[in-house]
C-alpha cells in the first residue's frame, strides 16, 4: 500500500515537470523527427472565463402546443451581463442548475442545446438533494444568518440541520465535478473560474483537491455578518478552510470583507496584511487576495431598453397619471430583510407630522416574487399590506393612496419607466448584499434622447437631478455619497429623512446627482468583471514559482505552497545525515517549537526531558536551547538535564552545561528600563487579559490572552509609543508573536549561532552537523545568522545545515515541518539514529 506521505510526493510536480507534461503529443501519426519548435508555435490557447453559479442566467419555458423548451439570457441577471463585459476573443461559459423541471428523459437533450447555443453546462441535481441544499440550508439557514437572524427557536426554521449541510457538500461536490470536466483541456491554465455567492462556498476545496494551478476566484453577493455572529455557524471551520482554498475572495464592501478577515482571524488564528493597496492572507505558503469591488450595471443594456417604445409609451402614461404628485419610488424583493413595513411606517409618520404634505406625496412600492417559499414571506406580505391599508385609509382620499403597493410580476419596461418619472428612490432595507436599484433609478433619471422627447425634456428644461434615500446596511450606500443614509430600524429618522429629500433645493438635487451618474456610468458591470479577472490574473501569477503538496482530509483539506528551494525536513534525511557526521550542534527554540504556544503549563514534558537527556549523552553532539525567557525560569525548568547548554533571553546569558557559570554578552546600562516598565503597565491595566515579563534585560508586553483585535491594536499603539519615547537610547522595540519587546541593541539569537560555532572552532571541534529549529520572527535570525556563515568563504564549511521553521510562511529558512510534534518526532528519530549500525 503507498503510504499518505508517498502519493503526497506524487502530486508534487515541479514547474518544469508541469510544463513537459503539456507538451507530450497524445498520439503520433506520423514517424519522423518532432519539431518541439513547430510545436509551441502551433499551440494556440485562448482565455477562457468560467462562471460557476446555482442557477444559469437563463429563463426557459415551454411550448404549450409543440411541448418544445425555449430558452434566452435573462438581460436582468448580473451574471449573464457578465458575458458582454469581457474581450471579444474570450470564451464565456456558465456552470449551473436550470431555473425549470426538466423531465429526466429530456435532460440529456436540453443539456446539450444549452451546450452548444448558450456556452451553459447544465447540473441537474436529484430532488431531495435540491431541496435540503437550496430550500434547506442555503435559503433558511445560511441566507438568514449571513443576514444577522440568529437561530433562536426551533419554530424560526433556522436550526442547523446536519443532513442539509450534508447534502450542501454533496451538491457542491457535483458542482466541482462540472467545473473540472469543463477545465479538462490541454491548455487549462488559461481558465479563469468565478464561483458566485454562498449556495457554492464548499467547491473551492472539491476543485482545488483535483487542480493546484487553477485561476479560482469567488464572489459574495451577500452580507458576510461580524464575527460574533458567524461564529454560531456549527460548519464555520470548514467553510472558510475551503473559501481560503480560493486565490482571490472579492466582497462589494469594505464592511463585508473586514468581517471576513476578523473570522478568520478568532477561528483560525489567520493575520491579514496589506501590501500595495491590496489585502491578503497568508494560508500555509498560498497568499489568498481579498478584494472589495462593488458591482455595477449594464449601461449599455439598461440605456437600450429606456429608448423601447413600451418603455417610453409607460413612462408618458405615468407622468400624466401623477402629475402635480411628489413621486417617490422603491423595487424591492419581498422578503423580511427588505425593510418594506419601516418603509410603509415611515411613509404614515411623514404625513403625520407634515400635513402640507398629503395629498402629494406618493410612495410606490414594486415588490419583485419571493425567491423562496415560507411563512416568513407570508408574515411580511400581510403586515405590509396591513400598514399600507392603514396609512391609506387614515391619509388618503378620493384619487389619493399614499402608498401605492404593487405586487409583481412588472416588467423591466414598467420598472424604468417608474425610476425615470420619480423624484426620490427609496431603498431601505435591513440588511441586503449590493442592491444596484438605486444605480438604476439614477441612469433612469439621465435618461435618454428618446425617453426626454417623450417628457418633454429639452434644453431649457430644469436641470436634470435624482435623490436616492438609502439604507447605511446595504451594500451601494458606501459608493453612493451623495445619498440621504438611513437607519431603517428608526422610524422617525427614515420620515425625517423624506421630509429633508423633498426640501432639498434643485441645486443640490443635481449636485447629488451628478456626482452619482460620474460614478455609476464609470463603474459598470465591465469594469468590475475587468477588475476582478486582471486581480485574479496578479493574485496566480505565482502559480509556476512554487511547488504544491495537498494536506488533508474532506473540507479541511488545504493545499501547502512551497518556494522551490523550500522544502519539507523528513527524518531520513536528518537520520542519514547525522550519522555520517562527528562534530554536530544542536540548537532549538522552546515556546512554539518544544512546547504549544496556547499550553496553559509552559514547563517542558517529561517527553522534551527525555528526548534533549538522550540527545546530550551523545558524546558527539552538543546541544543548546535558545529561548527569550530568563535564565532562572529556563535553570529550574531543565534542572534534570546535565548536559544541555541554555542560551537565555536571546542570548545575553549563555552556559554550556547545567554545572557551568553563565557567560553574560556585554555589560550593559539598563537604566532605560524604569522609564518602559511605567508605560507597560499602562497598557497592561487597560488590556484585559495582558501581562509584563520582566525579564534581566528585557521587559516583554504579552497579549495572548487579550481579545484578538483589541489586543492587535493595543500593541500596534504600545510599539509606535516605546519607539518615539526610546529613541535615543541604545535599545531596539520588537513586536514579536502577540508580545512587543525591548531589549538592548545587538542582542538576538544570530549573536548565539555565532558565538557558539566559533566557540566550538577555537576548541578544535568544527561542527560539520548544524540543526536549527525555531518558529517565530527571533528565530529568523538565526537562520540568517546560518546563511551568512555558509556563505561566507573564508569559514570551515558545515558539510551539513539543516535550518528549518515551525510551520508554513516565509522564512530564511530551507526546511519546514508542520509542528510540534513532528519536531519532537524528529528529535526521537536522531536519538534512535546514534544508537543504530550504519
């Protein structure tokens, strides 16, 4: 049987090996001499962008009389908008479920015509498995909590339910499945895949398992909610693990994204780090890019169907039907998040308290079908209705509703027709992803030279304006500036903020809307499919720079990024090494090298004990523990090891034995000390869960214990402070693995490699074995320390160095393991190597 490790090593493929792969003919007609030049000039690949979503952006229908289907691009889905907004030499092709039933006997024949007409591969999932995945935990579970519901009671139907999430994976898997037969080409390192929205946050990890250089980008059309509230989820592990198997994640807010990164940093313990503008993770040696870009609309599309004569001939009939009316307008899906009831009570509050106002002011509100079916839609259907009616019958008269309530279907015609005779467009909602109607409604107001015909807009009409009053929840509000923002949750603020709206002067109603159209018309739908394609091109273009091993097991499966001379430390190399040499040192870091960071007993393990007492009865070695901490905590700990040298508080203390005295570096002034210690203690009482560690030379601000973010911010703010304040003395301010030190200049472990290597030369014991081990930023200076001497041409050789880190991210170290226990798992093997026969 192949052992894990072996078929992990098969999957490692060099660049070189990946490319020569590519370039192997699958048959060869014709005998004679192949031309590898004649070849690569006849390869011809071509982009190719595959948007992988749960519904294709079709509509389909049916024949009644032929029982024929029929199918065309829905111009309103943003997806399908996409396909216009790419190069012409682009191939564009969808990957989703179909928005019909189609019988099973036809399925095969459909999926073909969408195959060859509309570039669509079609997914036909089984019925149960549609409705736990769609209906069960995407629309009731996950929908309503990535919208800030919390599932209270059993009687909200949005408990988790452990067969739904299965049956998530499993469609998410067949979606992968689809994607990879779809990428299945010679040239498939030119396809870009754009998974959409939270029904497909599992595939990442199907596709990845399968392709370790595939383009994958994925995008939240949704609310990502705060961290509190995503930590409820029972799956929250192994969704992000499989989002972050993608190479960009792109939010329409910087609200969302920043919400994102806080899970991923409580849950997974993952740091987020801004380099040139852009946002990024590092996940074990991948660098996944986070993008915040707000959708756009399709200007074009939107401007075609304004100049129609349905369109025209609507918007003419309801300018004459309102007229003298002050006209607000609002479209929205009907479901409780859309804030429709806040709406309809606003509007009775502002008749209320302006009586100027009734009779002129009319509210119409167009409500799109509900995506799913439940009795929350009903609930909020009938309180609507119920307010709408109220507000009516208390403030209208004949000829006069207040709110007009319109419950679709209305065409996209009618719709544009309504934005462009509309003063003010009202979007309220509770929590919503982008919502692009105020975008429409401000295009609309434009218009367009056949709608203006129509109106009677000519040059000395008013200038042209719009109003948008929007919700501070949605995604569009921070790219509309120029909006009148809202709370929805407050009633008064919402009347207030009509009131204010219509008595805004037509000067800056058209300031407003310019500023509005320069942006919307500026940033369409090509211009964030353009942006999201040419940052996922950056975020790959490290694909052939490093060599991949895939880890893992089911949705906690990830894959590893090594740089080509990075490479994973394994035990017959370190064995056979070490026992061709006779002069070796051994030196290890202890916190999150020897021991876990997060263990509440720091003292070393009777296993540690026993493994370093082995080590040093080796005549041969000479082995050192090289640590931050004090030298009274590191004697008492390894009392019971005789032999081990200790290297403390990076190396200000060092003695090679337990019985030997310290040898201390320099003398040095500490007087700066009684002006830090103040300043900690400071922070310290201001950050729950913070402690000093005052060490001889070295005074230490931890915050492991502290709140992540909080704790983050506190030593950002503790570093800059002890660096304006230490300045002029001879000390250096470090911010390490949640601590921020000073210590004195030139102290740091590199001291330590140095000193003891050239100890060990000046007493005829040149090592020819060097073994390095740490995990943290201190340790990096050992590692460099290596290096320079290996580098050095006037220094003995070391015939053999093994400088390797705790963990996957850069380092100046050239080998790795995962953690601490494979460090101890090495350590063992080397002590059963001293006693074992060449």
């Amino acid at each position: 049987m192949v052992s894990s490790c072996c078929l992990d090593q098969l999957n490692l493929l060099s660049t070189n090996d990946f490319r020569l792969m590519n370039r192997i003919p699958r048959v060869m007609k014709v005998p004679g001499v192949i031309s590898q030049f004649e070849e690569d000039q006849q390869i011809t690949s071509q982009k190719r962008v595959i948007i992988v979503s749960n519904q294709l952006p079709l509509r389909a229908s049916r024949d009644s009389v032929s029982n024929e289907w029929r199918f065309e691009f829905d111009e309103n889905n943003l997806l399908a908008q996409l396909k216009d907004s790419f190069p012409p030499d682009t191939e564009v092709r969808y990957v989703g479920t179909l928005k019909a039933d189609v019988d099973v006997a036809d399925q095969d024949d459909v999926a073909q015509v969408l195959h060859e007409k509309f570039c669509c591969e079609t997914i036909y999932l089984p019925g149960d498995m549609q409705n736990k995945f769609y209906h069960g935990f995407c629309k009731h579970y996950l929908w309503p909590l990535f919208h800030y519901m919390m599932p209270m009671t059993g009687n909200d139907g949005v408990r988790f339910d452990r067969s739904q999430w299965q049956a998530y994976v499993s469609a998410n898997k067949i979606f992968a499945d689809k994607v990879l037969e779809v990428t299945d080409r010679d040239d498939e390192d030119e396809d870009h895949v754009w998974v959409h929205d939270y029904h497909l946050m599992a595939l990442p990890s199907f596709l990845r398992r399968r392709s370790n250089r595939v383009k994958l980008g994925f995008f939240l059309h949704s609310p990502f909610p705060s961290s509190d509230i995503y930590k409820i989820l029972p799956v929250r592990d192994d969704i992000l693990r499989a989002l972050l198997n993608c190479d960009l994640i792109g939010f329409h807010t910087y609200d969302y994204a920043r919400h994102f990164l806080s899970s991923c940093r409580r849950i997974l313990g993952l740091h987020s780090e801004s380099n040139m503008g852009h946002i990024a993770l590092e996940y074990y040696g991948r660098t996944v890019t986070i993008k915040i870009s707000p959708a756009g609309i399709h200007m074009g599309q939107l401007e075609s169907v304004m100049s129609e004569e349905s369109t025209v001939r609507k918007a003419k009939e309801l300018k004459e039907k309102y007229e003298g009316k002050i006209m607000m307008v609002g479209v929205d899906d009907l479901d409780l998040f859309k804030g429709i009831t806040q709406k309809f009570s606003a509007m009775g509050e502002l008749l209320e308290m302006n009586q100027e106002l009734r009779a002129k002011v009319v509210l119409v509100q167009i409500t799109n079908p509900a995506r799913s079916l439940g009795r929350d839609v009903q609930e909020v259907l009938d309180e609507a209705n119920s307010i709408a009616e109220e507000v009516n019958n208390k403030y209208g008269e004949s000829g006069y509703e207040p709110i007009v309530f319109i419950k679709g279907p209305v065409t996209t015609q009618e719709k544009l027709a309504y934005y462009a005779i509309a003063e003010y467009c009202v979007v309220t909602p509770v929590r919503d992803g982008m919502n692009l109607v105020p975008y429409k409604y401000t295009v609309c107001r434009q218009g367009c030279p056949a709608l203006d015909k129509a109106l009677g807009v000519d040059e000395n009409s008013p200038r042209k304006n719009s109003v948008n009053i929007v919700s501070e929840f949605i995604g569009c509000s921070p790219s509309l500036s120029g909006a009148i923002r809202v709370n929805p949750w407050n009633i008064s603020e919402m009347a207030n903020a009509m009131y204010s709206a219509i008595d805004l002067p037509e000067t800056e109603k058209h300031l407003r809307h310019e500023k509005h159209y320069k942006y919307i018309s500026s940033h369409d739908v090509a211009y964030w499919a353009r942006s999201f394609d040419q940052d996922l091109e950056r975020a790959c273009r490290d694909h052939y720079h490093k060599r991949y091993w895939r880890i893992g097991l089911g949705l906690a499966f990830r894959l590893v990024a090594l740089e080509p001379n990075f490479r994973k430390l394994l035990g017959d190399t370190l064995n056979s090494a070490y026992k061709r040499t006779n002069s070796r040192l051994l030196l290890l870091d202890y916190d999150g090298t020897m021991m876990p960071p997060t263990s509440v007993n720091k003292g070393p393990s009777h296993e540690v004990i026993s493994v370093l007492n082995r080590l040093c009865d080796e005549p041969k070695n000479i082995v050192f523990i090289v640590s931050g901490r004090d030298r009274d905590t590191m004697s008492k700990w390894f009392s019971s090891c005789e032999k081990l040298g200790i290297a403390a508080e990076h190396g200000y203390f060092t003695r090679w034995t337990r019985d030997s005295p310290w040898e201390t570096y320099r003398t040095m002034d500490l007087s700066w000390k009684e002006v830090v210690e103040p300043i900690m203690q400071l922070y310290m009482e201001a950050t729950d869960g913070s402690c000093i560690e005052n060490k001889e030379t070295a005074l230490v601000w931890h915050h492991q214990d502290a709140d992540p973010d909080f704790g983050l911010c506190q030593a950002k703010e503790l570093h800059d402070h002890l660096e304006n304040v230490l300045a002029n003395e001879p000390v250096v301010v470090k911010r390490g693995q949640q601590i921020v030190e000073v210590k004195p200049q030139g102290l740091s472990k590199g001291i330590v490699v140095e000193n003891l290597i050239s100890t060990m030369r000046s007493r005829g014991k040149s090592p020819d074995f060097l073994l390095c081990i740490g995990d943290d930023r201190s340790d990096e200076d050992m590692f460099e320390s290596i290096a320079r001497s290996s580098a050095n041409p006037t220094l003995t050789a070391i015939a053999e160095i093994f400088a390797c880190t705790v963990g996957q991210k850069p380092s100046m170290a050239k080998y790795y393991v995962d953690d601490i226990v494979e460090v101890i798992g090495l350590l063992l093997g080397i002590a059963e190597a001293s006693v074992q026969p060449n």
